[in-house]
C-alpha cells in the first residue's frame, strides 16, 4: 500500500485508540455491563475512529497497528476516494450530512457499512432506491439522526417526527435495515442531574420507536471525544471519536 506512515505517527495514533478503549472499557465496566451483553465490535459497545480530514495513511496506521474497522467520514468525495485506496475489509460510517444528488454515490460503496445521517423520510426513500439500484447483496444500515438539542444550527429529525420516519424506514424500505439512532450532543449541557439531556431524549426515542414498531435491540450513537464517556454511561453502543485519536483537524475548506 502506497499511505506510508512513520512509526512514530504510527505509535501515536495506536496509543491514543488504546487510551480511548481503555477508558471505555473501564467506563462500561464501572456501569456493570458484561463484556458479552452488547457483543459489537471489541467490547461491549463499539468505537468508529472518526478520520475525516485526515489523511489515509493515518487510517492505515490505525488499521495495520492496531486491527482497528470502523471508521467515520463525513464528505461523501473524501470517503469515496478513501475507500477506494485503503483495505477493502474496513467498515465504513458515513457520518457527515446526506444530501439527495450524494446518496447514489455512498451506496456504491461496497464495504460502507452504515449510513448515521438519515434525517427524513424522504431521504431514506432515496437511499432505499440508491441501495436498490447499486444491488447491494445485504440491506444497508442506517440510524436516524435526531436532533434532539432543538439548535437550528443542527441537522436531524424532531424526536416527536422518529418513530413515524422508523415506521416508514421498517415497512417501505426493503434495502435499509433500521439499525438504531444517533445524534450529536450540545457542546455545553447541562449536567446538573449527572445525565445529558441530549443522551436521554435519543433514549426516549428509542424506547418510543421499540414500542411502537415491537422490535428490539435498537442501537445508540452517541459521545464524540469530548463526551464520549458521558455517552457509554447513558446507552451509547457506537460511539464516534475522532480528535483524540487522530489530533486536531484542520479547519474545513468550503470549496
Ligand atoms: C467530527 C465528528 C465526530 C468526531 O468529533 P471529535 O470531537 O473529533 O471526536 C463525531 N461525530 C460526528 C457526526 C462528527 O462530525
């Protein structure tokens, strides 16, 4: 593979997902979570190296270095090419916003394993049929994104809109599987209670849709670097770090 890395960048970023494990670890731990209660990726809830504007050595690195899958980009031409150059046994989140004219693109990428940013029902239609159209041999998972902060500034469903997008996902969707819920916490929340009030609205959705559709099992993403902690303590089972693991990102260019 031509993404060469230092061993020095190597021995960083193998470092900090270490110490990202190990704080989940303890965190699920210290929460009395068997280790095969929620049996994902390594443990008990599973980490999506977030490695968007990052270049696809360090990705390799992570991957050569540590046995590291899940990974999480948020431009649909970054992860496109990305996905293209690096091994084909990565398991891809597309976490960034979805456009309509984007989906028949992130479809086509054969070893994307889910799509987070589902925010309407309408857009899961049009993932549906890109999903169709790309004959994908599985249905293509998804979480619906809520906002559950209420800020404008953030995309995602209204939580009282979840289970009415969910129904149409289960019962008009064949190539999407509803796999669970995700959404970005507010930067500063309140916690005076000791709980995210985001967290707690994203597990009241869940509990509503699980209700409503009589199905089980849904999963949570939520808890980013900042809060991912926060996160597994209130339910999350694929949590999305990028920052600690791969440092700052450079500043987005809108071109
Ligand atoms: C960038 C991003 C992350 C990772 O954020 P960090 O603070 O760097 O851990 C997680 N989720 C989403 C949706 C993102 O866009």
């Amino acid at each position: 593979m031509s993404h060469t890395y230092s061993a020095e960048r190597a021995e960083e970023i193998a470092e900090n997902l270490a110490g990202v494990k190990a704080k989940m670890d303890q965190t699920l731990k210290a929460k009395g979570v068997g280790a095969q209660k929620v049996p994902i990726g390594g443990g008990c809830a599973r980490l999506v190296a977030v490695s968007k504007l990052k270049p696809a050595s360090d990705i390799l690195a992570a991957y050569e270095k540590t046995g590291q899958l899940h990974f999480g980009e948020n431009y649909v031409q970054e992860l496109e090419d990305k996905s293209k150059e690096l091994p084909s046994d990565i398991q891809w989140h597309f976490i960034g916003s979805l456009q309509s004219n984007k989906c028949k693109v992130v479809a086509a990428i054969p070893n994307l394993f889910v799509v987070e940013t589902v925010d309407s029902a309408k857009k899961a239609s049009t993932l549906d049929k890109a999903c169709a159209a790309a004959s994908r041999p599985e249905p293509l998972g998804i979480f619906l994104q809520v906002n559950t902060s209420g800020e404008e500034s953030k995309s995602g469903m209204l939580p009282s809109e979840a289970v009415e997008v969910a129904q149409h996902v289960v019962s008009t969707c064949p190539h999407l599987k509803l796999t669970g819920l995700m959404t970005i916490g507010s930067p500063n929340p309140d916690l005076e209670s000791g709980e995210n009030p985001d967290f707690k609205t994203l597990n009241q959705c869940k509990t509503a849709i699980e209700e409503a559709l009589q199905i089980a099992d849904l999963e949570l993403s939520m808890g980013m670097s900042d809060d991912f902690e926060r996160a597994l303590i209130q339910g999350s089972t694929n949590v999305r770090v990028g920052s600690t693991i791969f440092g700052a990102r450079p500043p987005k260019t809108t071109a």
